[in-house]
C-alpha cells in the first residue's frame, strides 16, 4: 500500500490511494493488496474488485475494547485499522467497503472514530456489502459501526470470524438462493456500555437479521444487547430456511423474532438464549403471519424473563430443551402461550412449580408429551383443535 501513496497515518485521506491498488491488482487477474500496521483514514469509500483480497496484518479476529476499558489496547495502536467517515448520517449511501464475486476483506479492524461512545449512535451506511458470487469477510473486527455487513444479492457467501459491537444492524442476509454462511461472529459491547449507547442498542439493535435465503448455515454466533437477537422477517417471495447451531443471544428483549419463515424449516439446535431487560422480555416470539417451521432441539433459556415463548403462526416446535427462568413480571405466566397456529413441546425440562403452556382457541394443534414438570402440571387447554396432552412427570425438580 505503501507503494500507491497510502499514509497510515490516521490523518490523511488514504482512499484514492487503496482504490488505485485494488484496482491496479484487479486489472492484473486478482491477487493480494497487503496494509500494513497503520491506521489509515477514509472519507471515501472503496470497491474491492473480482478475484481481490484486501488484507491487514491479523490473522485472527482482534479486540480493541480500550475505548472502554482503560489500560487495554486502542485502535490504531496496533495492527491494521480503517479509520471510517465516509456516509455519516445517511445509512442509505453507498458502504464502505463493497466486495465482489470471489473477493476477501480479511484481517482488519474498521472504527468509526466520529462515533461518540457515550451520545446516541449516528447513523452511517453499511461497513461492508457483500455481491456477486463467494464474496468472504474473514478475521475482523467490526469496532463500532452503525449498520455492519450486507450479505444481501449474493451467492454463497462466508461471514467467519467477526467480532465487534454493531449499534443498529449485524448482519442482514436477503435474496440468497445458493447457500450464506456465518461462523464465529459474535457482537458485543466491547465498545461501549454508556447509557444512551446502550439505550439506543436495546431498543433499535438487531444483531442478525434474515429475510429470503435458501440453505442458510449459521454456526456459533452470539449477541448481546439488542432489541432483537435473530430476527427473522420473510418477504413475499419467501424467508429464511437453515441449520442454525450453537446460536446464542444475551440480554436482549426478544432473543428469536420469527415474522415469517420458510415451510421447509428454520432448524435451530443447540441454542442458549437469556432475557431479562425490557418492558416484556420473551425468548421467543412467533407472529400471526408466519406460515412457516420453526424447531428448537436441545436449547437452554433462563434469566428471569417474562415468558418463554410467545407462538402465534405457524408450527413451532420445542425438544429437548431446558426451561430455567420465566414469570418475571410475577404474574403466574405460562413459560409458552399459544394463540395460534401449532405448537410442539416434547421431552423439555421446566424448573419452576408455575403454568407450563397456555393454548388458546386459535391454536389449531399441539402436542405436549413426554416433559418433566417441577410440581403439578399446569397446562391451560382452551384449543378447539386437535390436542394431545400426555406422558408429562410431575414431582420435585432440581430448583
């Protein structure tokens, strides 16, 4: 980088020199633009063509929390850091970093150094957009952006081993019809925990988000602080269907938002989902339109949330799960309410002596067998449906 005139220096604008790289390298069949330890500064915004990648010097995913913590490492103190500028105030412009078909951002950190850890967020366009076919983000650290990575309109894309404090949006995932991947990312508030930061996150943050996408995989991701953990929304040309494992949301209002999915399933296995903030804190929320499959297997939810599940479309299934926590509100809550559409419950766990599941007449079907209950079984029953209840062991539980 050196060589096309990039600074590091923190100070100068460092734009126009990385675009003459990477395109120096694209018009050369691809390879690998390399910047070095520095902290370079961008009041533009790049373009990383086919067959490109564009590399720091990490090879695993850094962590700059000196912002908040004193004594620990800052960024731009070490390493490769993108000093960012360019959109602020219009998250609709144009990202920083686009990448393309076969082209890798790898081994960076990026930091908007305008952001006030302590103010409301200001809103800035996408840290990265990802296009074409296998484009890949690797070994980053996403610091502090508003709006982090558009995995929208692509093929095949691999999202591994990103960390950092996204203050609206994570990841969002759309029009994918041959197969996304995500693995390692985790969000959390590294940054910063000011109260308007914090505010701002638990009331409009959505760390991963999901609209249209066939064969999604997604493997060991985890939130912190958001208003909604996993959101998976749908559109009228279909939603998300995938192998979700070892999934992970904390302290967020509503861990699993299910607005629609696909009817071949969202298959989320090996989940651990805590609630506890909030005017209504829910694990897990199924809406009315969802026509979709959603299966929990061998999920754990606790912190004193106010209800486990809240199922209203749709088929939503638990198994072998564990339920610790719920009736937060202390007002004998069923840790699940149905109101509609079919629910699932086999061979799950639940720790406290309170209300196990209410179905309400909407509820079409249900089948609530072979679970172990902490004293009686209390099971409200008002479907007009076809519902199965049997099999259940009450007694004295481990709590």
């Amino acid at each position: 980088m050196r060589d096309f005139g990039a600074k590091g220096d923190g100070v100068t604008d460092d734009t126009v020199a990385f675009q003459h790289a990477l395109d120096s390298m694209g018009s050369a069949g691809g390879g690998t633009v390399v910047a070095p330890r520095g902290s370079y500064f961008f009041k533009g915004t790049l373009n990383v063509p086919a067959a490109v990648t564009l590399a720091g010097i990490w090879q695993s995913i850094p962590a700059h929390n000196g912002i908040r913590d004193a004594g620990l490492p800052k960024p731009g103190e070490d390493g490769t850091t993108f000093m960012v500028t360019a959109g602020r105030g219009d998250e609709s412009s144009p990202p920083f970093v686009t990448l393309n078909t076969n082209s890798t951002l790898k081994g960076v950190v990026v930091w908007y150094p305008e952001q006030k850890p302590d103010e409301t967020p200001v809103a800035y366009p996408y840290a990265v957009a990802m296009r074409g076919k296998n484009p890949a983000i690797l070994d980053c650290e996403l610091l502090n952006p508003y709006n982090a990575i558009d995995a929208t309109l692509n093929e095949r894309h691999l999202i591994r081993n990103i960390q950092g404090q996204p203050l609206r949006r994570g990841v969002i995932v759309d029009e994918i019809y041959d197969v996304g991947r995500l693995e390692n990312v985790h969000f959390n508030p590294w940054w910063s925990m000011k109260p308007k930061v914090m505010q701002f996150e638990m009331e409009h943050g959505e760390a991963f988000i999901f609209m249209r996408s066939d064969w999604e995989y997604v493997f060991n991701t985890f939130c912190f602080g958001y208003n909604a953990g996993y959101h998976f929304v749908g559109k009228p040309n279909g939603g998300t269907n995938g192998n979700f494992l070892g999934i992970g949301a904390d302290n967020c209002y509503t861990s699993v938002q299910v607005d629609e999915c696909a009817f071949t399933a969202l298959l989320i296995t090996n989940g651990e989902f805590t609630a506890f903030k909030g005017p209504n804190p829910t694990m897990v929320r199924v809406s009315e339109k969802n026509r979709g499959t959603v299966r929990f297997v061998n999920c754990a939810f606790w912190g004193p949330c106010h209800q486990i599940a809240q199922v209203a479309g749709g088929t939503t299934g638990f198994s072998d799960c564990t339920f610790c926590q719920w009736d937060g509100n202390h007002k004998n809550t069923p840790a699940i309410q149905a109101t509609g559409g079919s629910l699932i419950v086999r061979g799950c766990e639940f720790q406290l002596a309170l209300p196990q599941v209410s179905l309400s007449e909407k509820v079409t079907r249900a089948v609530i067998t072979g679970n172990i209950f902490t004293g009686k079984t209390q099971i409200d029953n008002q479907s007009k449906g076809s519902v199965m209840i049997a099999d259940n062991a009450e007694g004295p539980g481990n709590r």
